[in-house]
C-alpha cells in the first residue's frame, strides 16, 4: 500500500497561523460570538435510536440554527457484548461528562472508542476511557498524534486558553487502526457499527461511524454543524473535500441520522448547504484566478454572500477558505 507522508509541521504552521486570525477575531469584535469554552460547556443526551445516543451542546437547538460556534459532539452505542464511544473530547471535565452519560443508561463495559480524526476536542480523552477499552483510528491520526501530540497540546492550549484541563492530557496509542482505504466493522452484540473512511474530508485520517441497521451517521469535522455552518478548510484541499462530501451524501439514505462535530444531529439534506459552498467557492476562486487578481484581491472578491450566517464566517471563509482555495488552484 502507498503511503503518503503528511508535513505535519507545515499544517501545523497554517493551523497556528488561522487560529490565531480567529482568537483575534473573537476578542476585538463588537458583540462577537465567543468560542466554546471547555470549563463551561454542558454536555446533553439524546436519544437517537434504541441504544444509540449522541452527546451533544446543551446549547445546540438555540445556537445551531443561530450559527454559534458549539462544543464536540459524540455519542455512544450499547450492544449485548459492551459499548462503544464516539469520540472522547478535550479534555477530563468533558470527558467525565460523557462517561457519566453513558453510566446513566448502562453498566455494561466500554469496549471501543473511536476518534473521528487528531483534532484535541475529539481525542485528548482517550486517557480518561478507561484502560480496557480499544482506541480506534485511521493510521494517519495516529501518525500525526505520534509525531505532534506535545506541539499539538501546545497549539491548542495557546488556542483555548490554559486551566482547559489539557496540560494535563496523557497521549494514549491507538489498538486498532484503520488502513488506507479500508473500513472497519466492529459486532457488539445486536449492534453493527462500521468504522468507514471515504478519502480527505478535512484531515487525512477522517473515519465515519455508520450504523446500518439504525441508519445513524457520526462524522467528526467534515460537518461542523447544520446550515449556516461551512467547512474549516485548515488542511486545504477543498477539491478534495468537496468530491468526498459528494460521496458521502450518496451514500447516505435520505431518512438517516446525522450527527455532526460541532452540533445536534441532522438529516442528510442539510449536507447540501456544505456541499453547494464549497462548489461556489471552487468557482469563484477560480474566476478570480482567471481575471488575474492576486490572493488578497480574491478574498476582498469572494464573498459568497449566499452562505454567510455562520458567527464566525468572516475568519473561517475570508481567512481560511478562500486562501486554501487559492493557493491550491495556483498549484501552490
């Protein structure tokens, strides 16, 4: 199998550079929307399907649709033989959170956990599941977390400020990895979960957790949130995105359960607010190219204003996306 080697340190380096556009942006705007805060955030529950529960914002019905910026979203399955977990978020506090949910529908033991991608708020809990239990990743999250978890711990502490309870993350390897292409499929017992990979979404190791039976969808980042959330472009490759998005709407039944990363769970329709932004990015951006305007020219040009709505659109479409689009259709 080929495997493609990640410069980690020069995503890493336009990670830093965007998140940092953002906390400027989030402390000198007017009436800004704040970014969560992991001291404060509650964590709800809901129940999706018999034995299938996602854990979610307790601020989700009002600030989903109003376009805030919202905690990790997970969940978790129970089958006859244990359970597994849908992410394992930042940090103890969140994680405790979580754990205590699942201890309120159940004793049975936690066998799995999966982490949708490296990001922090989505696997720094690995440490708190307790040790029985499997990690489960796609081998480039391993990658990265094995090559960057300490720089990666600082970047988010920088980011979401100290005293979040991350000095105090312990990395914790992966037992079951997800290669290349190849999905997953794990038997609780009565539950069937498959662990699937469709290609970049918005890291190189996003895996999805479909349950058939149910037709509930996890999938990490690559959906932030329903309308008027857009994509975070932080890793580029938007043409890539958009292609894996496609297929992944396809592959979705109309009447399934969508859980996104950022938000409370969601019909497969709402895909298309995410899908139709990044085809109008591509488009405007390369028109932009096509007259001749510099980058700086193409993010004062590509406004989109057909999409906007989302709290932090300015920085995520204007200081991310449109750069990324850019620099990726110069061949840069």
């Amino acid at each position: 199998m080929l495997k493609t080697k990640i410069h980690w340190r020069a995503v890493r380096s336009v990670m830093s550079a965007a998140c940092a556009a953002l906390m400027v942006l989030l402390t000198a705007t007017p009436g800004r929307a704040q970014i969560w805060d992991p001291n404060t955030v509650d964590l709800t529950l809901r129940e999706l399907a018999p034995s299938v529960y996602a854990v979610v914002d307790s601020r989700a019905d009002e600030g989903n649709p109003q376009g805030q910026p919202l905690a990790t979203s997970g969940g978790f399955i129970i089958g006859e033989r244990g359970v597994l977990v849908v992410e394992s978020m930042i940090n103890s506090r969140l994680a405790g959170q979580l754990l205590s949910h699942i201890r309120r529908v159940t004793d049975k033991p936690i066998r799995y956990v999966v982490n949708t991608s490296y990001h922090g708020d989505h696997s720094y809990g690995n440490y708190i599941m307790p040790d029985a239990a499997l990690i489960v990743q796609h081998e480039r999250t391993r990658e990265y977390i094995a090559e960057s978890f300490s720089d990666d711990v600082a970047f988010m502490i920088q980011n979401f400020g100290a005293r979040r309870g991350m000095e105090e993350v312990i990395p914790r390897s992966p037992d079951i990895i997800v290669g290349g292409t190849d999905d997953l499929v794990i038997d609780l017992g009565g539950k069937t979960v498959e662990i699937k990979y469709f290609g970049f979404a918005q890291t190189d190791g996003d895996i999805f957790v479909w349950l058939p039976t149910e037709q509930v969808f996890f999938t990490g980042n690559p959906v932030i949130a329903e309308p008027p959330s857009i994509p975070w472009l932080l890793d580029g490759r938007h043409a890539e995105s958009l292609e894996t998005m496609k297929a992944i709407r396809a592959f979705l039944p109309e009447d399934a359960t969508v859980v996104p990363g950022h938000g409370r769970p969601v019909r497969p329709s709402d895909l298309d607010f995410t899908i139709e932004y990044l085809e109008a990015l591509d488009a405007s951006v390369r028109e932009a190219i096509a007259e001749g305007l510099s980058e700086q020219q193409a993010v004062e040009r590509v406004k989109l204003p057909d999409f906007q709505g989302y709290a932090i659109f300015d920085w995520v479409h204007s200081q991310v996306n449109v750069p990324a689009a850019y620099r990726a259709l110069k061949g840069r």
